[in-house]
C-alpha cells in the first residue's frame, strides 16, 4: 500500500499551557478529508500572525474492531 502525503494536513498539538514542548505536546495531524474547513485557512491565518491558531472541533469516534468485522462481513 502505498502512503500518500496529505500537503493540507493540520498538526494537532496540546496547548502550551500544558508544558512541555511543541515536541511533547504533539498528537497526531488531521488530514484534510477529515476536515470541514479547509486546512489552507487555517494555515494562512497562522503565516499571517505568525502565532499558534486555536481551534475547536469534533472528533467522531467508532468502534474499530465493528467496523473492521462488518467490512470484513463477519458481523
């Protein structure tokens, strides 16, 4: 399987207030077809403040080992 780069992914980090390093309070990224507002807003916003952008959002959560058995049809 191949890996393709996402170029409109967004870092998701803990905020500051938290310690550490960006380093430490790193979580993952979000790649742009989980994201509602484009990834490129958010990342002109920060180019332009040259800060940090906050945001809010909404993870939706599954159960991995159902999903993985209806798909397999074993459910």
């Amino acid at each position: 399987m191949a890996v393709v780069y996402d170029t409109r992914a967004v870092s998701v980090t803990a905020p500051p207030g938290h310690g550490g390093s960006v380093l430490d309070r790193h979580m993952g990224y979000l790649y742009s077809s989980a994201l509602h507002v484009t990834s490129q807003s958010i990342r002109d916003l920060a180019e332009e403040t040259g800060m940090p952008v906050g945001c809010h959002g909404w993870i939706e959560l599954y159960d991995l080992e159902r999903t993985n058995a209806r798909r397999a049809g074993t459910e």
